[in-house]
C-alpha cells in the first residue's frame, strides 16, 4: 500500500453507468494492485444498492476526507454528497445531474484545499447533464472552468492519453476532421507543447522531456505538396519551442511515429486532431490507458472509457483502467510533492 499524505478524491460520475461498481472492484484490489488510499464522493445509498445488485459484500462507511487514509485498508470510504441518486443502472436520468456535478466540485474544492491529493473522475455522460441544463462541453471544459475560477486565470486543459508504452496529446481534441485545418494555429500547438513539456517535468519527473510532433497531413505535406499546414503552422511553432530550450522534433509523418523503434525516440507524441492521437493510444493500451489533463493547477486523471451504460448493473465491468487512473494519479502526487522539496 501507498502512503502518500492526502488521499485521493474519486467522483462517482454518472451513477446509471459503470462508476460505481468500477470504484467498488477497484478497492477490493487495492492490496493486489498497491492502490493509494482514496475516497468516494457517492451517495452511500446508491453505493449500497449496487454492491447487493451486484451480490458483493463490500464494507461501506461514511467518512469525511481526512479520515479516508485511515479507513481504507478496511472499508471503502465514502464522503457523502448533499444530493441523493436515482438508482437506475443503464438508464441515465438528468435528475442525477446535481449529483454528478456536485462530486466534480467537491474533488476540485478538496484539491485546492489541501484535503485531496488529486482528483480522478469516473466516466459521465453529456446528454443527461446538457438536458438538466449544464452549459460545459464536457467533463475537462467544466474541470478548467473550475480551476480558472479558483486560480484567479484563465487556464487551458490539454488532454494526454497515457499508457504503459505510449502517451500522445491531441492538439485539437472534439470537433469535426473538417474544422481541423480551420482551429489549427502555430500558436495553439506551441502552447499546447509548453504545457504538456511543463507538466512532464513537474509531474512525471522528466527532467527533458521529449515532444515528437506529427504533420497534419500524409507524410508531413511533403513541403507542400500535400497540405501547406505543417510548413507554415507545424514546422513554425517547432522552431519557437525549440528556441524556448523544449526538446521538440518534426513535424513527423504520423504513420511512421508509433511503431516500437520510433517510439523509443520521444515521451510523448503530440499529434494534431482527435483520432490521430487516440488510435494508437487505445490501439496499445486499450484496458489501462489512462486520460491525464494536463495544464490544471491540480493533478486530474479519469479511465479511457465511457459509462457503458449498456453494461451497467451487470457485474462485467473491468476496473483496469480506473485502477490505472488511481495509480497515476498517486505517483503524480507523489511526484509534484519530491519535486517541490527538492
């Protein structure tokens, strides 16, 4: 077992998906899998009905945060929410919305005071949140909305998907492959770079870390004769974080930067549009990949995957990549503390 200060906080996220029973496999393999000590902000009741729908007998006890490390090796701690759940695995219901956020905002208010040390989310759902009227486009959009709140500036997420043998970022992340070209700038993939470098250093202990940036087109654009993008936008902002002291390469044909020689070369593939990034990412790790936002002024993880709310309720759900996220996200607190004593 860890011992690591602060516990973590894991918000349950939709309770009509996987959540719930993911975070209770989870805890009953916390010796097996050497789990830092963390705490669930659940509904005990809802926690309760899943664990006898399931037919598991895992020990539950209300808790507050600071009592969470003491308790775990016992039973799962769990620190109530003020809103109570509709208990409907596989159905999502937009009466849970308070709930779901709730968790979000109560792991975010615990990390900045000192209570948690990182937030790891379970999966949500946008349509039950959007029909209950949350504005967000999604769970890192609300999780920078809440930090810039707090941190007194504006703050930009960056995604990183990270895996046992790769870890890529995508710089434009949930539109259309049609408006990518449009939202690519040489100045959105040098700020993208600075951060993911920054948080490389400060939270992976990677003292120079180095970027592999793909081309936006096949084979880089070939100078221009696929696509003019990687010569003016990509090859640029290369220039400027290579002049910064950054440790970036490219811009590199994407169909030749993940196979395992070239990998060997970078800590880090940033890549220009969704898929690009996250193919290879699931493709190598589909089970324990782990979504890492980089650029908060706390550390944040969550699983690579969804609610599965076909699954929910089932008993099938594998908690692989929440017990990935887990580990991450102690080793990044652990990480940052070292450094900032160093």
């Amino acid at each position: 077992m860890h011992s690591q200060g602060a516990p973590l906080a894991l918000s349950i996220g939709d309770p009509s998906g996987i959540g719930p029973e993911i975070a209770m496999a989870a805890w009953q393999r916390r010796h097996e899998a050497s789990l830092p000590p963390f705490y669930m902000l659940a509904d005990p009741a809802l926690v309760t009905a899943r664990a006898r729908l399931l037919g598991e007998d895992i020990p539950l006890a209300e808790v507050n945060p600071a009592q969470a490390v003491a308790s775990f090796s016992d039973v799962l701690p769990i620190v109530p929410l003020e809103n109570r759940f509709i208990d409907t695995p596989g159905r999502p219901d937009k009466a849970n919305a308070a709930g779901i956020v709730e968790a979000i905002d109560r792991a975010v208010a615990d990390c900045f005071s000192g209570a948690a040390a990182a937030v790891v989310t379970c999966p949500i759902a946008k349509k039950p949140l959007y029909d209950a009227g949350f504005s967000f486009p999604g769970h890192t959009e609300y999780l920078a909305h809440l930090a810039s709140g707090r941190a007194g500036r504006a703050v930009m997420p960056v995604m990183m998907l990270a895996g046992p043998e790769l870890r890529t970022v995508p710089v434009t992340i949930h539109i259309a492959l049609a408006e990518v070209p449009k939202a690519l700038t040489t100045e959105l993939v040098v700020e993208t770079a600075r951060i993911t470098a920054a948080d490389l250093r400060d939270r992976f202990g990677l003292a120079d870390p180095r970027l592999a940036i793909s081309g936006l087109n096949p084979h880089a654009g070939e100078d221009g004769a696929m696509g003019t993008e990687d010569r003016d936008i990509v090859a640029p902002a290369i220039s400027t974080l290579r002049a910064e002291g950054i440790n970036a390469f490219g811009p590199l044909p994407a169909d030749t930067m993940f196979h395992a020689s070239a990998r060997a070369r970078y800590d880090v593939a940033l890549c220009m549009y969704h898929d690009q990034a996250l193919i290879p990412a699931k493709a190598l790790a589909f089970d324990d990949a782990v979504n890492v936002t980089l650029g908060l002024p706390f550390i944040r993880t969550s699983p690579d995957h969804g609610t599965a709310f076909d699954i929910a309720g089932k008993g099938i759900a594998r908690p692989d990549s929440l017990i990935a996220a887990l580990k991450l996200a102690g080793r990044m607190a652990l990480t940052g503390r070292t450094a900032e004593t160093a």
